[in-house]
C-alpha cells in the first residue's frame, strides 16, 4: 500500500492493518518508544521493536570556499570548532530521539563501520572551549559574530532548535531556515547554503562511502563535495586508498583522513543513526541489517 502520510501510516500500522514499520516520526515517537528507546510496555504484548546500528551519519556541514560565500563566518576554523563543542549530543539523542542513535563525537565515520576512529579529535560537551575559541577568533562571548543562517528540512526542526538554543548561550546566533527537498538539495548542491543539515548513507560498507564527501575532484555541483572542502595531503591519502589492496593498511589511510576532517571542523557531527523496525507477534525471522535492506526470504506469517 502507499500511504504518504506519516501519522496516518502509524495509526494503520497500531490497527494491526500494517505488518511492518519502519523508522520512527516525531509526531509517534513518544508513543512508541521510553525516553531510552524501548518499546512503550503497552505495546509490548503486541509488538517487536528491532533496532539495529546503520551505516548512516548525521551531520552539519559547512561551505568552506571562500570564492562561493566571501563573508560565511564559517570560514574560520575556530567558530566551527566552537560550534562543535558547544551543545550536548547524548542529551539532544536521549530528549529528542530516545536515544536511538549514538552520538558522534569524532568521525564522519559511523561507529559500525569498519575504519570508525574514537582517535580523531572528540568533540564532547566543552562551553568553556567553545568561549575560549570565540576569544581567539575574535568573537569574545560572540559580541560582532554575523549570524549564522543554518538550512534544514521540516523532518530535523526540533535538532536545529536545539542546537540552536545550546549555542545562543554561547553568543553564537543561529538563523534557522526551512526548505523543501528539491529546493534544499539544489541550495546545497549550489554552494548557497553556508550551514546546513545532512545525513550519508552508505551504499557499500567501506568508509571509503563517507570520505569522499571530501576529495577535491568531488566538488558540488558535480559531485558530492558539499562542504568544498580542498587538501592536497587528502587527495593523496584518499588516491592511495582507492589503490591499496591491504585491508589493515587502507584502514590507517583512512583513519588518517577522518582526523584531518574532524581537525579542520569541516562538518559538525551529530549522531550515528539506528535502522528501528516495528512488527507485530505473529512475523517471525524478521531482523535489521546496517544497510537498512529489506531482506524477507526468512521471515513467515504466522496465522493468528
């Protein structure tokens, strides 16, 4: 069946005509799930919740090239640095997702993939780092920092919000702006927009996926290069990797491109998603993958 709307798609699934949901909105996640990411015990006589890691990372990216957008205040290292360390990752998972999810605190690189560093910088919860680097920047308390005008889609409003306020302690002022799928992927694709809100999924599992949002020869519109994020020394590692037929070896490449990204603050990573499935007692031999593939050559119906 095609229902297009969420909430309507969740009351048919709890009237038992939907044997399967997958994902969690907004709008049913507090009905669905505890504040830690259990099934709510009403539905426990009814339903399975599968949750299992994917290879997804959630982001912010920032337009670096100074030649698209001269005056972005993201130019400077420091201010993304900032913004990094200045909001709570585990509170924003546990208050706004239920904890489905693991924060990311040092890589683009999702926890469940091979080539995953805890070694790159961490960027947990620092306020105190985060005034300090405004000081350096030139930003004390963020008096005379231009505002910052972050793009997102209507599905991430309430993590934009919040990021929003953790950094307005700070002085750091965030613009929120809201657009439609094809107008935001054209913004972002076109070097218009200086902060916005992704997400990469991989398509195989090799990190090789996640850093190539970052080689030189990606640049957007052309390529998945959103950020315009330009090394030499990258390009290099990455080339090599491509090449490189020894795992233990590609996998130190790797990690070596993952700290330059988290380094240099070229995206503000946010938290490495869950694959969540809902279904009824009556399917059996149904379970989640990291890829999110819908994988039913084991699963049976049993009738009731």
């Amino acid at each position: 069946t095609f229902i297009s709307d969420k909430q309507s798609e969740f009351l048919e699934f709890i009237k038992g005509n939907l044997d399967f949901l997958s994902g969690v909105q907004t709008a049913s996640r507090n009905e669905l799930l505890t504040r830690n990411g259990k099934l709510n015990p009403k539905y426990t006589q009814r339903f399975n919740v599968d949750v299992t890691p994917y290879l997804n990372t959630e982001y912010l990216g920032c337009m670096i090239d100074s030649g698209k957008l001269p005056n972005n205040p993201l130019l400077n290292k420091k201010i993304r640095q900032a913004i990094n360390f200045g909001f709570d990752r585990a509170k924003m998972l546990k208050y706004l997702r239920n904890n489905l999810g693991t924060p990311a605190y040092g890589s683009i690189i999702p926890k469940c993939m091979p080539g995953f560093s805890n070694e790159a910088e961490s960027y947990g919860y620092r306020p105190d780092l985060s005034r300090k680097l405004l000081s350096e920047a030139g930003y004390p308390e963020g008096k005379s920092l231009p505002e910052i005008t972050l793009l997102t889609t209507s599905d991430y409003i309430d993590l934009c919000e919040y990021i929003q306020h953790e950094l307005s302690q700070l002085g750091i002022k965030l613009k929120i702006e809201v657009s439609n799928g094809g107008t935001f992927r054209d913004m972002v694709a076109n070097s218009k927009a200086q902060f916005f809100r992704s997400s990469w999924i991989a398509d195989y599992p090799d990190a090789e996926n996640y850093l190539s949002l970052f080689y030189g020869s990606n640049l957007s519109p052309n390529g998945s290069n959103y950020t315009h994020f330009k090394n030499p020394r990258f390009d290099r590692l990455y080339e090599n990797a491509l090449s490189e037929s020894d795992i233990d070896k590609r996998m130190q490449l790797y990690k070596q491109m993952n700290q330059m990204i988290i380094s240099e603050a070229v995206v503000v990573p946010l938290f490495y998603d869950m694959v969540v499935r809902f279904y009824p007692k009556n399917i059996k031999g149904f379970s989640g993958n990291p890829l999110n593939l819908l994988y039913l050559k084991k699963v049976k119906k049993i009738n009731n």
